[in-house]
C-alpha cells in the first residue's frame, strides 16, 4: 500500500483500514445514535494470526482486504486496535444478521488461505468474536468491549472453533 497523507490521520498505514482512535469515535458517536434510533449494533474481535517466521510482505494487507470485502455494507468499521487485535462495527444489525456476516467473513478466509495455501507452506489461523447488543442510556459501551475481548480470550483458549457470537444482555 502507497502511503497516502491524506489519509494519515485515520488509516493504519500497514493494513489500510481505520486505525484504533478513529474507529472509537465513530463507535461511540454510532452508540449513542442507536439508543436514540432503540436499533442494535455488533462489535467484533477479529485475531488473525500470523507466524513470525513467515516472511510475506502486505499479507496482513491482503488478509484484511478479504474480511472488509465479506462485510458488504460501507456503514460499517474495520480498524487495527493493536498489532494482534481487529475491531470491526457493524451498526443496525440484529444477532440474525450478525451470524450471516460471520459465516461470510469465515468463508472468505477459508478462501484466501485455500489460495494463500496454494503458493506458501502456511496459512492464517484466527478468532473471531461477536457481541450484538442494543445500547442502552444505563449500559456503558466499555461493557461491550470487555465483553467481546473476553469471548475473544475464551475463543483462543478453546481452539476447537473459530467464531462465536453472544448477546450482550
């Protein structure tokens, strides 16, 4: 990816997505535009997980193209929250919904590894967590985070499964 000013402010500069400050204002911002509208959101984790060894230049560029590209939806946020760590915002979207956009973001990497897979000796494993609530005046948007980053955990740990979704209650 060509570096781009114009983009500095607000885009990672290795994968092309949203960095982490610009994806929690427009979170925010969209949190509280749902307990105005009563409509639910999705926040998910995605971990991706990348051998040190394996030396693959913009491969988490590409990888991360794939994911934006199963959301469909140009309403909704992917940003880098830290070297291991994705969030993505999926906003006015049901737990129904949110599962089809899991199932579609887990085909799609199985599909890039496929084709990954054919021209390197590795591939991409990964986690991927979903919380689907509807915000509330009373409920704190942190609870959401720290729910979704603790299913996030429970979802590494595990290792039998790649997503999980949950309702934020």
């Amino acid at each position: 990816m060509i570096y781009s000013f114009r983009n500095s402010g607000f885009r990672d500069p290795e994968t092309g997505v949203y960095n982490q400050t610009y994806f929690m204002e427009v979170f925010n911002r969209e949190w509280h535009r749902h307990i105005r509208e009563h409509q639910s959101l999705a926040l998910l984790y995605l971990c991706p997980h990348i051998h040190e060894t394996v030396k693959q230049p913009h491969l988490l560029e590409f990888f991360m193209k794939e994911v934006q590209e199963a959301i469909l939806r140009t309403t909704d946020l992917v940003a880098r929250m830290d070297n291991d760590h994705f969030a993505l915002g999926l906003f006015n979207i049901n737990e129904d919904g949110t599962q089809i956009v899991l199932e579609r973001i887990e085909k799609k990497i199985e599909t890039f590894n496929l084709e990954y897979g054919k021209q390197h000796t590795s591939h991409v494993d990964f986690e991927l967590a979903a919380c689907v609530c509807l915000p509330e005046r009373d409920l704190n948007i942190e609870l959401l985070f720290q729910d979704v980053e603790k299913l996030s955990h429970e979802l590494e740990l595990e290792q039998s499964k790649h997503t999980a979704l949950r309702l934020l209650q």
